[in-house]
C-alpha cells in the first residue's frame, strides 16, 4: 500500500538542506515566552494601579451626582376618566315596559270593546 506520491515526497525531503538551529534558539524562545508572560501581568498591575482606582473614583462621582440632584416627588392622584355610555337603542327592560303598558291599554280600549259598537 506504498503511494507513488508519498516515496517522492520523502525523495525531495530527503534531498532538502537541513537547518541545525542556532546556538541560542532555546534562549531566544525562553526571552519570548517570559515578555509575554510580562505583558500579562503589566497588564493586570497597570488595572489594579490605575484603573481599579479610577473605576471606583467614577462610581463615588455618579453617587453623589444622584444624591445632589433635586427628586422632585409629584402626589399625582390617579382620577379615572368618567366612562360615557350612549345608548342607541332602548334596552330589552324598556321595550318589555313599553309593551306591557300597551297591552293593558289595548285591553281598555273602547274601540276594542264589542259593547260600545
């Protein structure tokens, strides 16, 4: 299972140079690896020393901003709006009033009455 691709593959590598590192390489890396690690933790001491203050002092100005400004308290009493009902129709207790009142007239009627004829 030897890909013809792979054997000329380790054929160049095989041809290429080889690059020994420098004597002080490991040095190098060590150097790099240390600055960074500075970076970090100026970082974190730069925010303790200064911005740790800082957000605090900001905090302390906005308190007492809030407590010098004038509150203003309003005793609003909340008066519901009357609610109109119009009324376009008459109601069924009406139209039943109207009703029986004339009923009872109807059979009062004298022109209804077969003795007035």
């Amino acid at each position: 299972m030897k890909d013809p691709e792979q054997d000329e593959l380790w054929a160049l590598l095989g041809k290429a140079r080889r690059v020994e590192p420098s004597a002080f390489f490991s040095a190098k890396v060590l150097a790099a690896v240390r600055q960074v690690d500075a970076r970090r933790r100026s970082f974190w001491r730069n925010w303790i020393s200064f911005g740790l203050p800082g957000a605090a002092a900001g905090a302390v100005a906005v308190f007492l901003a809030v407590l010098a400004l004038p509150i203003q308290h309003s005793k609003k009493v909340f008066v519901p709006k009357p609610i109109i009902v119009s009324q376009a129709e008459p109601s069924d207790v009406e139209v039943i009033a109207d009703l029986d009142y004339d009923m009872a007239s109807e059979e009062s009627s004298v022109w209804l009455d077969s003795s007035a004829r």
